[in-house]
C-alpha cells in the first residue's frame, strides 16, 4: 500500500547530497535503478496522480497537507482504511526543494544556484545543467508518469485561496473544478501568452511544462506562508482526496463545484510614491468591488501629506491585500482578479 525511498536530488560543492523522499500509495511500488528509486506502475495498475510540494522552502501548508493525507491513505492512527479504497497510484514529494525549505526561502540562496534560483522556473529541468535543473529533472520521471498532477504552493495571509490552471484547457479546469476552491484562477495559454509568459518566465513553471506534455495539472495557493494553518491544510486535503476520485484512484466522485472563475494575471494596484498604505477599513480578499472604488490611501509619515488614492483599475474580486503597511514606489497594494463570464 505504501512506500517511500530517500531520493538524491543533487550534490553540493562539499559532496553533502540534497535528498528528499518520495511516497507511493496503491498499485505503484519504486524500484532500484541506475540513478536511485524508479517508480513502477504495472500496466493494469491504473490511473496515477503526483502531488508535490515546498517547491518554495517557506511554502509549507502544502507539506503537512501530504502528511495528513498519508495517515488518511495509509490508514494510520485509526484514520483511513487503506489499500482496500486504491486502484491506481499516489506519488507524493512533500518537499520538493529542500535547498529553499532549509532557508525557509523563496528562492536558493544565489551561492548556491545564481542562475535558476526559482526552481519553479527550470522544469523539466536538465540532468547537466544549475542545482535546481538537475533537481528538476531528477524528480520529472515521476511526474511525467503521471495522468494528473497537483503542485501545491501557499500564498500569504493577505491572498485568497485559490487555484490556478491553464485556460481553455478543459481536463485541467475539471481537475481544478475537483480541488475545489471557491476561486479558480485561469492562465492564459496559446500565442497570446507567449510575450507575456516570456516577460514572467512562466515558460519553465512546473504546471506550464506539465500541460505541455499532456498532463492535466493545477496549482493550488493555500493560505499562509511560514506557519502551518489547520483550515489551510484541511482545504489541502479535501482538494487532494477530490484530485483522487476524479481520477478514479479512489471510489465516489468529487463533492459539486459552484464558485467563481478569474484570470491569473490580475488588475494590480500599484503605488505611485513611497510612503504608508492605510487600507480601507472595511477592504477584505473576496470582496467584490467595481472600477474607480477607493481601496486606501498613501501618504507621506513625515509631512502627512496624502500622496495617492489608491483606486480599482476594474471590477473584480480582491484577490490581495499588502498588509505591511510601509511600501515603495511600484509595489503592489491591491490586487484585483477580473472575473471571466462562462
């Protein structure tokens, strides 16, 4: 029913070599290869999901997600009733990137990978190539086995949970439709988001590699970096244990969607000087607003001279919020996800 094996991602300038652990759940077992552990399905085995997580080190909800799951799949502590409910296979890699999860970072301290420091950057990676590549497409074969794909990320306190897939792509929407959030973010895909991908690097995103390939994939953003939440990492498992039924790994069917579809790439109000942003008092992420709404203020702490109203750019959903009250010219304020009418 369930198997785990240490993986070696990497090797630092010392020889001390970067491991994580990869779990398999069900029909799949992991087997000895040249290279380490190599996952093996039989051909009747089933559909396959690979769920990772901590790709950024102080993303951590999405870890303790999988380690909730594993007691409810492995049918630990009384919870769970095991191999009896599987047919197919689970891998799962709570962390994905023990570099930035050690700095409890971001990115990889620059030393160390100055080219790549987002290894969500570099998929699929390269054997030869920067730390995070060859971390990259050492962990790809058991992603790129599988029939779905689930990378879990967590956003700030100030960011509404949500999950992110690619637009127009009808299996990822139905993947995201199954994790279940309220907000669903949808990426632009084709040649009209070729310049805009290249602008943001998206091209060497894990999701955006994946669905390339043909593998359904979705991003879920829980809520709050750097401390485990319990809503949060309950919002994680519900959506991963609906991830399992539609794909048919477990028995029964996801509970019903009814919420709210956005493009990713949102309205962002930005600050025009430096200085203090007092929000709207009663300014909350998922609240509705309308183009031209004031959202808050900036002003000078010194003088106390008003220096900018910050206003909606659109009508849409607050997807964000800066919650550090001190900002710099550019900086973002409010973020505002434009709702897509279907």
């Amino acid at each position: 029913m369930h198997d785990s094996r240490e993986l070696v991602l990497a090797r630092l300038p010392s020889g001390v070599p970067v491991r994580t652990s990869v779990h398999v759940y069900g029909e799949g077992t992991l087997v000895d290869g040249d290279e380490g552990p190599e996952l093996d399905v039989p051909d009747d085995g089933g559909p396959v999901v690979y769920a990772q997580a901590a790709q950024h080190g102080r993303e951590v909800n999405g870890a303790a997600v999988l380690r909730r799951l594993h007691a409810e799949l492995a049918g630990e502590g009384g919870e769970g009733d095991g191999a009896a409910a599987f047919h197919g296979t689970l891998v799962s890699v709570p962390v994905a990137d023990p570099l930035t999860f050690d700095h409890v970072s971001y990115t990889t301290p620059e030393i160390l990978d100055s080219i790549n420091a987002n290894m969500n950057r570099c998929w699929p990676g390269d054997p030869d190539g920067t730390l995070h590549e060859r971390m990259a497409a050492r962990l790809w074969p058991f992603a790129s086995a599988a029939d779905a794909i689930v990378d879990l990320h967590t956003g700030s306190p100030s960011m509404l949970t949500h999950t992110v897939y690619m637009r127009g792509d009808e299996a990822c929407r139905g993947l995201a439709e199954a994790f279940g959030t309220d907000l669903l973010l949808a990426e632009a895909a084709g040649d009209d988001a070729d310049t805009e991908w290249a602008e943001r690097d998206f091209g060497g995103k894990f999701r955006v590699a994946a669905t390339r390939e043909g593998i359904p994939t979705i991003t879920p953003e829980l809520a709050h970096s750097r401390e485990i939440v319990e809503e949060a990492v309950e919002t994680g498992v519900d959506g991963m244990l609906g991830v399992l039924r539609h794909e048919g790994v477990l028995a029964g069917d996801p509970d019903p969607w009814d919420g709210t579809v956005a493009r990713n790439h949102l309205g962002r109000v930005t600050a025009t000087e430096s200085g203090l942003f007092r929000v709207e008092p009663d300014l909350a992420i998922g609240d509705e607003v309308t183009d031209g709404q004031r959202l808050g203020e900036v002003y000078d702490p010194a003088s106390f001279e008003m220096l900018q109203v910050a206003e909606a750019d659109r009508d849409g959903i607050v997807y964000s919020v800066a919650r550090e009250s001190t900002v710099t010219a550019g900086a973002t304020l409010v973020g505002v996800a434009e709702r897509i009418e279907e």
